[in-house]
C-alpha cells in the first residue's frame, strides 16, 4: 500500500494544526477589528477595550492551542 | 553579487560535504523533554581517530533520587550518557532501566522515582532567584521610610502597580489585597521562567506539562476555597430557572468549572512550547536543508533568512514571555473575581 500509516499521522496533524489556526484567525482577526472600530469611536476607553480584547484573544488562542497540542501530540506520540 | 560569488565559491568546493550528526531533530526533541540531567551544550574537542569530530558534552549532573519499599531512599549521581553505561551504573545501586526506558528495581518491586529532574532543578532556581530579588526589595523598603524606591524596588514597583491597579483591584475590588501575594507570584514565577527559557541554556520550564497543570490546580483551589454561596449555587442550583433547565445546565456548569483551569494549562504550556519549537526549527532548518541537499552554500544562504526569521521570534517570544504571565494571573484573577462575586 502506498499510504503508510506514520504518513497518515503526520497529514492528519498537519491538516488538524491548519484548521485550527483558520479558526483562530478568523476569530481573532475579528476580535481585533471589531476592538480596533471601538477605540476609534471612543478613545478614551482605549485602555479598558484593549484590555478586553487582549483577555479575549486569549480565550480564543486558547482553544486553538488545545487543538495545536493535539496535532503535536499525534506527531510525538505515534 | 560577484563578490559574494567570490566569497562562497571557495566554501562551496571546500567544504562539499555537511557533517551527518547536523540534523537537529533530536536535538529539538532533547530540549522539549524532560531529562535526568541538565545538558547545557557540546563542545568540539579536537577529532576522533576515524576523523569525526568529537564533542565534549556540558553536562550539569541531577542526582537520582529513588525510594524503595524495603531499602528506602538511595541518592547516587549518574554519569554514562549512552543506554547501556546507565544500565550499568543503575545495576550497581540494585536498579535498572524497564522496557518502557523508566527506571525499576531489580527485584521488581514498584519504585517511586523522584529524581531531582532538569525542570525540577531549574524550577528550584528560578524560585530561589526570585526569592532572593524579592528579599532585597522587601529590605530596600524596610531601611528607606519615605516611600522611594532604591535598588531592584526600582524595577519591580511599576510592575507589582501594574498587578494591583490592572489586574487586581478591577476584578478583586477590596479583597484585592488578600490575593495580591498569590497573583505576584504567580506573575513573577512565569514571567522569569519564560525569561530564563530564552536564555540559550536549554531551558524548557512552562513548555512542560505536569507544571502548568500544577500551576492552574493551584489556581484551581484557590478560586474555589473562595467561592462564595452564589458561586456554587449557580453551579448545581441555578437560581430563577424552571427545575429541568436546572438539571440541564448543572452538568454543563460542572464542567465549566473544570475547563477553565485546563484552558489555563493547556494555553501555557502550549504558547511556550510552540515558540520553543518554532525557535528551534528555524535555526535547525539550515543545518536540515545543508544535510538534505549535501551543499554548504544552502546553509549558509537558508542562515541568512533563518537568523533574522529567528531574530524576530525571539523578540516576540520576549513579547509572549510577559503576555503569557499577564493572561494567566489575569484569567486568574477574573475567575476569582467571578467566584467570589456575591449573589444578587
């Protein structure tokens, strides 16, 4: 057979690891924009909506890194 | 551009041929993992008689700390560095190396090995750094009664300020100061953790596992020892809500409760481990291309990239050494905050 096994290990976690920074991207391109439009309506609460945004980004960086150990781990652990 | 031909022409027709040991993927690995002892680097050493180079290994020797159920604790030092010379030098403390390449005891007996490891070590001497700075900052306020900062209070002031007036005061409002010691050094331990693995003393300390999984139990108890009644009760009772969305929602919250410190590990570890990794890979990508393509002038042409693609890594990792200990002691602070919130 021309697919070896450790070859489907490692394109599974490459694919795993890209889909997931997609998914961080857009969430925090998003995040990053939206905070960006607050502070440039109203920037004296520049300090607190950048605050917010760092604590957000954070969540969603977050859940795409649990999905980045999980490609790593397919990868270490084979 | 003629000029540089001039320059790598020579090299090229010289030195044809890398070395094989060049591929650093086990180099990565060695410095990802935990090990029993701190191997800091190599050093050339003149040449082998087959005409190989040899390396001097920079070694910090960790002692093995073993406990046995019947012979009790035994410490020795090891010094072999391939599989067989442990084995040997275990077997002569009555112990060995199992299948799975953890130690156990000859007779089989199950063992608990709690051996002083390269992370332990380095944990241990970042603590004591940290002790040892914030005694001399403690004593620079005792001796000077005006409030001025003198010394390494200079430098640490501003940041402890920062804690209070950013992190705890917002969330904690007037139990700020009961939590402060907790969010301080929780922010100090992972911000010089992180500082000293960007030191090049293969020092890997938040990219490990077990510890920033320790890191969030902490903060794990001490949310919920805090918690006030409403906490719990929006837990497994939620308050003003028909009784099947109460059983709805308690396993949800449960688990809520259980996801937030495991975010907290999982975002630690993972940050600091991806930039080691990243860091390490792309300066490992010259010595990976040079061997692929048995040429020296790739290497040195894919270095000039990898050092400055390096050089910016390693100013963002400085960047994320700070922001990694900030988010933590933050995310900390606003789920104490959340827990400790009373009931309206």
């Amino acid at each position: 057979m021309w697919l070896e096994a450790s070859t489907v290990h490692y394109f599974g976690a490459a694919l795993g690891a890209g889909l997931a920074v997609i998914g961080a991207g857009i969430g925090i391109g998003t995040l990053a924009s939206s905070a960006l439009q607050g502070i440039a309506r109203q920037p004296s609460a520049a300090g607190e909506i950048r605050n917010n945004m760092i604590l957000t980004a954070a969540l969603v960086e977050g859940v795409a890194l649990i999905a980045e150990v999980v490609a790593i781990l397919i990868v270490f652990l084979k | 551009m003629r000029r540089w031909l001039v320059v790598l022409l020579p090299v090229a027709l010289g030195w044809g041929r890398t070395e094989k040991e060049a591929v650093p993927t086990s180099f990565i690995l060695e410095h990802v993992k935990d090990s029993y002892d701190w191997h800091i680097t190599d050093m050339p050493w003149g040449r082998n008689p087959d005409g190989s180079r040899h390396y001097i290994p920079i070694v910090i020797p960790l002692p093995r700390i073993l406990y046995h159920p019947q012979r009790g604790v035994s410490v020795f030092f090891v010094h072999g560095h391939t599989e067989a010379e442990i084995k040997a030098e275990l077997e002569k403390h009555g112990y060995t190396l199992g299948a799975d390449g953890k130690i156990a005891a000859i007779d089989c007996e199950p063992i608990l090995d709690l051996s002083l490891t390269k992370t332990a070590f380095q944990l241990l001497l970042v603590g004591m750094l940290l002790l040892w700075v914030g005694r001399i900052a403690a004593k620079a306020y005792q001796k000077n009664q005006n409030g001025v900062p003198t010394g390494i209070a200079r430098v640490l002031e501003p940041v402890i300020l920062f804690i209070r007036d950013e992190v705890a005061v917002p969330n904690l409002h007037h139990h700020a100061d009961r939590f402060m010691p907790f969010l301080l050094t929780i922010f100090f331990f992972i911000w010089l953790s992180n500082l000293f693995g960007l030191t090049p003393l293969n020092s890997n300390i938040m990219g490990n596992i077990t510890l920033t999984f320790l890191l969030a139990l902490i903060a794990f108890l001490v949310i919920h020892f805090n918690a006030s009644k409403g906490y719990w009760s929006h837990i497994f009772w939620y308050p003003g809500v028909p009784v099947w969305l109460k059983l709805f929602m308690m396993p949800i919250e449960v688990i809520g409760m259980f996801a937030k410190p495991f975010a907290l590990m999982m975002r630690l570890f993972a940050n600091i481990l991806a930039g080691h990794l990243m860091m390490l890979s792309i300066i490992g990508l010259i010595f990976i291309l040079a061997a692929v393509l048995k040429s020296v002038v790739v290497g040195l042409g894919v270095s000039v990239f990898s050092v400055l693609l390096g050089l910016f890594v390693m100013a963002l990792e400085t960047l994320v050494a700070a922001l990694q200990a900030y988010i933590f002691t933050m995310l900390s602070a606003v789920f104490l905050g959340m827990a400790m919130e009373e009931s309206h």
